[in-house]
C-alpha cells in the first residue's frame, strides 16, 4: 500500500476520532467508542520510553525489568530473533558464549553460574532484572556485551552483502509502512503518515551547514514522519513502536530531541499506571529541552529520534550467500529517523520562523558564508528537503 493510500484512510480514522472527541468519547476498531490507554503497561515499556525520549545508551543500563518470559520473548522478535527457530537460538548462544568470554578476559572476576550457562537466553533477560544483586549486574553486563556484538557483526555483514542502498531504504519502508497499517488498524491516534527520502540538495546542503557532520553521520536520509491527533496520543505511538517496529536498544545515543513532552506527561502515561514505580527520571539522562541545529527556530517542536532498524536478510541475497556469511548473523541494521508531532503542534511550526521555508534560509545563509564569505551571491528559492 502506498503511503497515499494510507494517508486517505488515516485521515478517515482522523475524521471520525475528532468526532468522537467533541463527544469525549474514542472511536475502537469495532466502531463501539471508549477510552484508548496505553495498553498493557509493564516496567519494560516505561523503560523503553524513557530512554527513547532521554537521549541515554543502553550500555549504561545497571538492570532490566522485565517480569516474564513472554515479554522478553516479544523484545528479541522485534530485534530479529525468534526463539522458535533452531539456527536463531544458536546464534544467540554463540552471542552469549563470546560475551562472557569477553568480559572474562577483560576483567578479573568469574561470572557467575546461572549467567554462564542460564537454561536459555531468556532466563539471562530475567536474571538481569530481579536475580540476586552481583547476579543480576552480571546478566546485564553480559547482555550489554551481546549487543554491540551483535551491532558490530551486523554493520560487517552490510559490508560482504551485495545490497543497494535503494533495496535496504526499499525493505525498511515496507517493514515501517505494514506497522503503520497495523496501528491504524488499532485504533492509535495516527492523523497522517509521510515517509520520505532527503534529496541529494539537501544531503549537500547538510554537510556544508555543519562542519562536524560527515556523510556517514546523516540519519535522516530515510525519514518518516508522524502527526498524531493530540500530544496524549504521543506516548502511545512511542510504546507501540518500540514494541512492535525497532527495539530500544538500536536508538542512537544523542540523536533524540523532544521538544513537546515535559518529564510530568511521560510520567503520568506510563509511571502511573505501575503498581510500583521505576527509579527515579533523575536516574536517566534528561529530556531534551534545548535547540538542537542553530538553523532551527527554537519556536520548532517536535519529538524525534534515529533508530537502526533491524532487518532480515532472507530477501535481500540468495541462499548461498546466506550461508557464506552466517557467522555474521541474518541481521542488517538500516538507519531511520522519525519525527513525530501532534496536530496543533504541527500547525504551529507552520507559522512564522518555525516554519520550513524560513528553516531552509537560515540553513542556507550559512552554507552561503561558508562557501563564499561575504558579500554571498543572492540563494535560489527554497528546494524541496525530501523526495516521495
């Protein structure tokens, strides 16, 4: 499905939640109308959230918090491992083997039992969430060494494999658009959906305005954009996300910028609805509330953050290459930005100098100075940012 025709029904949902609203009510799949929570709340979720809107790392994770097997068997689908697979669970066997080698020869300590040899790789999600102190910091130890195992392997495999760029950019936006039919389908406040590629004026543009910027530290060159019907249909989207499209582990540290959710509206979505309550936000990293591009009007808000978006390599190489290459895992990583807005904020950055067209012109006054110093000649009118 095209993301036209997406947007035609996203805007049809849209139409008939406004509806309800006026009436304070919530239009559900079966057209019976309620209230949509945050469904389904747990610890993990909450962690997700925070550190999608906190700018953290998961390597500076201490614990996890997760309460049963079910849960972390849903985490490592959405990163690409299913437990019901024979050739998946060996990978994260070897994962695990190499990690706790790793740490073993770095540091002098012996790790413990159950973290060497837990029954499987769930139990380890579990140990790392409530097992005996010097246990648990042990599992999660192991856990974090697991990952940038994995992240390394997968950045490897991209490097071997004969894919295009186009093809990865192709596959991702088909994975993101099926889960945003699915939202939709769920009932989630989604107004519109536009997934989009930066053009090559706008990659130039971005690597002279930022002189710390190389071209392998552009994120957005595939992005997608969600408007939401209101700021409360925020976190909803985030935790859906993050459960069902990219893990939270493969967020890029530094790259989250919230400019519309005070710490007080993620706590009450999500912390409240805890029978008891995580560590403290001042455990995390903050939200950001600062300007985060000098050619960015501070009057621009919105919710953004990069992911790396796990995807399988089953349809993007033939069977022999599959095998070549197994001891590098099944896994890519392709790197996305969202942006996510609510229907007022939306409307506001387009007004006055948040707006994109005044956005452009600061960005370009600068890529003036720097390539001609002053006098500049005069800029061209302003070129589209971003291709269907």
């Amino acid at each position: 499905m095209s993301s036209e025709d997406t947007n035609i029904k996203l805007e049809a949902s849209h139409s008939a939640r406004l509806a309800a609203a006026a009436h304070g009510r919530s239009e559900t799949k079966d057209g019976e109308f309620s209230t949509l929570p945050v469904a389904d709340v747990t610890p993990a979720d909450v962690q997700a959230v925070r550190l999608l809107l906190g700018d953290g790392s998961v390597v500076d994770w201490r614990r996890l918090f997760y309460n049963n097997r079910e849960e972390v068997v849903r985490f490592l689908d959405v990163n690409g491992y299913r437990l019901d697979k024979p050739e998946e669970r060996v990978r994260l066997t070897d994962l695990h083997t190499r990690a706790v080698e790793f740490v073993e020869s770095t540091f002098d300590m012996e790790i413990p039992p159950r973290v060497r040899r837990p029954v499987d790789i769930a139990q380890l999600f579990l140990l790392a969430s409530r097992g005996r102190r010097w246990e648990q910091r042990a599992a999660c130890v192991v856990l974090k060494m697991m990952h940038v195992i994995n992240h390394l392997e997968a950045k490897k495999l991209s490097y071997h494999l004969s894919v295009s760029e186009r093809a990865l950019f192709k596959a991702a936006r088909d994975k993101v658009d099926a889960c945003i039919e699915a939202m939709r389908e769920e009932g989630l406040g989604i107004a519109r959906y536009e997934p989009s590629r930066k053009s090559e004026h706008s990659l130039l543009t971005k690597l002279i305005s930022k002189p710390q910027v190389t071209a392998a530290q552009i994120f957005d060159k595939l992005r997608f954009r969600l408007t939401v019907c209101s700021r409360h249909d925020i976190v909803p989207v985030l935790q859906w996300l993050t459960r069902h499209l990219f893990p939270y582990n493969h967020v890029v540290a530094g790259e989250t910028h919230n400019r519309i959710l005070s710490e007080d509206e993620v706590f009450r979505a999500l912390d409240e609805q805890l029978s008891e309550p995580l560590p403290s936000w001042k455990d995390h990293t903050e939200l950001d509330p600062v300007p985060f591009n000098p050619a960015t009007s501070r009057l621009f808000n919105m919710v953004s953050f990069v992911v790396e978006l796990p995807l399988r390599i089953d349809r993007l190489c033939d069977e022999e290459t599959r095998k070549n290459f197994s001891h590098l895992g099944h896994l890519l990583l392709v790197t996305l930005e969202f942006q996510v807005f609510d229907e007022e904020t939306a409307q506001t950055n387009r007004r006055g100098e948040a707006n994109h067209d005044a956005y452009k012109t600061r960005q370009l006054s600068v890529v003036a100075q720097r390539l001609w110093g002053r006098p500049a000649p005069p800029v061209r009118p302003v070129l589209e940012d971003f291709e269907d």
